[in-house]
C-alpha cells in the first residue's frame, strides 16, 4: 500500500512541495493528492506591477493544475477542516480525504472586514489594495484616471505578504506620476505601524532615507482603527489622521479560515504554530507547514517558502523513513525592491542576521541593500524563474536554502553607511 | 545592561527600559513603572491586561500584539488604547515586567 501524502493548497509551497516529492517517489510508494479552491495560480509578485499598467492580470495567471507534474492528483475543493485526530481532511463538496502525512500551504488571507469602514463608501472607488487581482487591475484604472491630490498607501497591521511591497508600490507609484508629468500635483504618503519604513534597522534605515529623497512622507507607529471613505481619512487608535482622496490599503492578514474549524491546529490569527528549523507542525508529528500559512517569525515571501520547500522536501521523506528531522531551515529570505525608474535593490536575510549590504550570493554578485538597474533586471527575471524553474521543483543555480554569509558587510567590520550609499 | 529599581529592589532592564529576567517583576513594581508611562493610577482593567500579559508570555515566550490582545484579553482594543495611551502591545508589556515584544517581520 502506498503512503498517502495530502498537501493543502496549490499556491506557490503547495507545487513545490507535490513536484519535489513526486521526483522522489513512484507512484506505489507514495500518493499525493493536491486541494485547492481554484484552478488559476497567480504570481503574486506580479500584481506589484498591474495598478501602473506595466502587466495585465491576464499576463500573471496560468492553470494551477498545469504547474503540476504527472501521477498528482489535483482536486479542485474548499477545504473545510481538518480532523488531526483521526487524520481526515473534509472537503467543501461533501468528500474526505485520509492522509499519512499533510503539508499546509494554504497561504495568508487578506481581512480587510476586520478593519471599521475599509469596505464601507468608497471601497474599489476611492479605496483599493493590490494584494488580490481585483484590486489590483482597478487600482490601475483609478490611477489612470487621477489627475492630483493626496495618495495614501496604509499598511493596517503585520503580518502580512511580502513586507516589502507596500513600499515598492510607494517608489514605484512616484516615478509613475513623474512620468506622466503630475509629480508635483500628488502628495504621498507611507502610514506604518512600525517605527520606520521596515522591520529590521539597517534597511530601514536605508528605505526611509530613500522614502524622504523621493518626497514621500512617512507617518510611523499608525495603528489604524478605522478608515472613514465619505470623509477621506484614515484614523489611528491614538486618534490621529490621515486624509486622503485615494487609498491605497495593505489589509489585515491571517490564515485559512479552516485553521480555525480545525480544533488543536491554529493560533489566534488561524496561523499553524510550527517548528522554526523542521517545519513539523506543533499539532501534530504528520503535520508539516509551509509558506505563508505558517506562524513563524520569517517574511511572508515566496523566496522564503522555496528555501523553506528544500528543508521541508527532506523532512517529509525522513519522516516517512522514521528518521529524524533535519531542523537546519535558517529563516532565509531574499527579496528584490523595485524603488521606481528602472531599478531595485536586493536584500538577504534570516532569523539571526538582519538585512546587510555587501553582494549576493558572495563577494562578486549582485549589489545588497543598494539601488541597481541588475536588481530591476533580476527581478523582472524572477516571473521565469517562477514558473519554469521554483514551482516545478528544479534547484535554482546560486540560491540555495541556507543563507551565504561571505559577501556580507557586518555593521562592525567597517561597512559603509548604508543609507548613504544607496 | 542597564538596572532600575522599582519597589525598592533593583532589576536588569533593556535600553528602553524592557525587563530582561520577568522574574524579577512583582505586582508591587507596577505602579511605580505604570507612573513611568504617564499612568497615575492602575485600575482594575489595567490589571485585567497585565495578568493577561504575564500569562501569555509564560505560555508563548513573548508578549501579544495589539490585535491579539484585542480578540483575547477581553478588552477591547479601543479600551486597550484609553488604559495604555501609547500603545497597549509595548506599554502593557513595560508595567507587566516582560520583555518587548518581538516584532514582526
Ligand atoms: C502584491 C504581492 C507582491 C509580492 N511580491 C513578492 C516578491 O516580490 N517576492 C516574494 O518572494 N514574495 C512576494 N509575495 C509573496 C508571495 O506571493 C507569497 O509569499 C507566496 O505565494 C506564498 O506561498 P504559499 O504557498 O504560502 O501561499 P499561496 O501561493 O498564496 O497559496 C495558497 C493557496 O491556498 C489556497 N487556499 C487557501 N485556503 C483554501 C481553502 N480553504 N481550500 C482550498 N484552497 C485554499 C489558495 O487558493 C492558494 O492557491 C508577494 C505577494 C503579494 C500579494
């Protein structure tokens, strides 16, 4: 009898993770099923770019059972719970699934519900988020149709997916009104509830310098509370405010909402508590999560659910074998910031090291924590590499799981100040 | 590592003035850090969130978040923002003797 492997969700973790083990196992030793609600993967990244019209929606989606390769079973199914008990998943369509070993990959869920009034007067009217297709193809058409005024991007609260890229968008939305001649008729601003315009203090550092050089006000430790659309402004729990004609929201995340059906599986947010180096769930032994799904103190990114997808392809097979878990998954992330006009910078990180400049992978790479046309180039490249080369589960050249340390600039080995370097 | 002393006894704080060892926090120091933060006096639903600070961080190794707090303590989050004016997460966490909270990332 073949072991039953069920993976839950068909986003980024969930391929990786059915490619990888298929090439590890035939078809009589292992089956592996594949749940998710749609049949349309889209790369997320991408959406960055659909509100200023450089990408169509239509250009970033492709069939999620495509990505797939053969002898995987793919079903097309809500998933209403899991019973950790009995190691039965139930589906929305009435069927139930037994499982040997399951992988949760089903991602982060935007909550924009959860905040008073987000989607009360104005929302996809005066008020937008491009964290979902949607949202993202008519923010384009607002914007095409702003002429002035005061655009605000609000991150509400962390987590959430790809921390990066409310700031992106702010960069990126800056050369967008530069090229159409209007710069000086928009006012921008970036309203965080953290202390700066990122978590981690040297890149902060560098981000909101690059924030103040662009003219884009930074508003830090916004808590907001409620956002008023007739009246135009956002307010915090302290009772500050923002006004603003458009919005432009990050909305609350958390996970599934079947984590939360699930007795013994979620936290508060219905995020999976799971071991930071293993991936093995806190639940139970048979239960592994991966990606965004997962309460561990990493980035929501897609480059941390790839390095998390090689430490987890092992554990899944060394847990069939009855061996012990390899727990060497470091925290590792690595992601691209578009900063407008043609160019990005790189950053690299982990649970201990925070983002540093230097080069990636080593001393001759490309250029970390500072702002290059490469990186702009590296990241347009990265939608191939995505569907040619991480979903189906081939290794990509040069990035690999473990963080490299060799070409990095420690803030005690005489490193250059990075915000005035960028 | 800096020391403070509250109550009379001294404890290791951080440079913001975060416990390092909630060990050596007692109900007698709150007050004292409470007036540290502009708080003069600590009513019964301060102490509703400062035991339900210390509890969370016996069972979970760091303190919650606002929005935690919010759908767990009991309070509310507007109320959680009158008791603590400047931030319930850090200020709740500074009077309850626990650490900061890790940030998100
Ligand atoms: C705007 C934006 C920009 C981004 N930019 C970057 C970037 O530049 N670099 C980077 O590394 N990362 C980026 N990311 C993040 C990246 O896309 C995610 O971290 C990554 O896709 C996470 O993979 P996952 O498998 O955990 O979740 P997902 O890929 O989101 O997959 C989760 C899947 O689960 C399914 N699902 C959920 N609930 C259920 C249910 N109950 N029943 C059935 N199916 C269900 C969903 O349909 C979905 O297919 C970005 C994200 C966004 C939104």
């Amino acid at each position: 009898m073949p072991q039953r492997l069920v993976i839950l969700g068909g986003g980024t973790g969930g391929t990786i993770m059915a490619n990888r083990l298929r090439k590890h196992y035939g078809a009589d030793e292992l089956t592996i099923t594949v749940v998710d609600r749609d049949d349309t993967h889209v790369y997320q990244p991408g959406l960055l770019f659909v509100p200023f019209g450089h990408v169509h929606v239509g250009d970033i989606v492709r069939p999620r059972h495509r990505q797939l390769h053969h002898h995987i079973d793919f079903r097309e199914d809500e998933v209403s719970a899991v019973d950790i008990e009995a190691q039965t998943v139930s589906l929305a369509g009435g069927d139930t699934l037994d499982y040997d070993v399951l992988v949760i990959a089903t991602g982060a869920r935007l909550l924009p519900d959860e905040t008073e009034g987000l989607t009360d007067a104005g929302w996809m009217e005066r008020i937008f988020t491009f964290y979902t297709p949607e949202g993202a193809a008519a923010l384009a058409e607002a914007l095409a149709r702003f002429d002035g005024g005061r655009v605000v991007v609000n991150v509400v609260d962390l987590p959430i997916k790809c921390p990066v890229a409310p700031l992106e968008f702010s960069f990126l939305a800056d050369a967008y009104f530069t090229e159409r001649g209007i710069r000086d008729k928009v006012e921008l601003t970036y309203v965080t509830p953290l202390d700066g315009a990122f978590t981690k203090p040297v890149a902060s550092a560098t981000l909101s310098s690059m924030l103040g050089d662009k003219g884009i006000e930074l508003v830090t430790e916004f808590n907001t509370g409620s956002v008023d659309g007739d009246g135009g402004r956002i307010v915090s729990w302290d009772e500050r405010e923002v006004p603003f004609d458009l919005l432009v929201t990050i909305p609350l995340h958390g996970g599934a909402e079947y984590v939360g059906r699930s007795p013994g599986l979620g936290d508060e947010l219905d995020f999976v508590p799971a071991d930071e180096h293993t991936l093995q769930s806190k639940a139970k032994p048979n239960i592994f999560v991966i990606g965004d799904a997962s309460n561990l103190p990493a980035s929501k990114a897609g480059s941390v659910t790839h390095f998390e997808g090689e430490v987890l392809t092992e554990n899944v097979r060394r847990f069939l074998a009855g061996e012990e878990l390899d727990g060497s998954y470091d925290g590792h992330a690595n992601c691209f910031i578009e900063t407008g006009f043609g160019k990005a910078l790189l950053i690299d990180f982990n649970y201990e090291t925070e983002p540093l400049p230097g080069h990636f992978p080593a001393k001759v790479g490309m250029p970390l924590l500072k702002n290059s046309r490469l990186n702009h180039l590296g990241k347009l490249m990265f939608e191939s590499v995505y569907w040619h080369a991480l979903l189906p589960g081939r290794d990509v050249p040069g990035i690999a799981a473990a963080m490299p340390t060799s070409g990095k600039e420690h803030p005690d080995d005489d490193a250059p100040d990075a915000a005035t370097d960028a | 590592m800096p020391t403070a002393t509250y109550a009379g006894t001294d404890v290791t704080v951080n440079d913001e003035g975060f416990f390092e060892d909630p060990t050596q926090w007692t109900e007698a120091m709150a007050p004292e850090l409470a007036a540290g933060e502009g708080i003069d006096t600590l009513t019964d639903r301060h102490w509703e969130v400062i035991r339900f600070m210390r509890s969370e961080y016996d069972a979970k190794g760091t303190g919650p978040t606002v929005r935690i707090l919010g759908k767990t303590s009991g309070v509310p989050v507007k109320e959680l923002y009158q008791l603590f004016p400047k931030g319930p997460a850090k200020q709740a966490a500074k009077v309850a003797g626990i650490p900061k909270p890790r940030g998100c990332i």
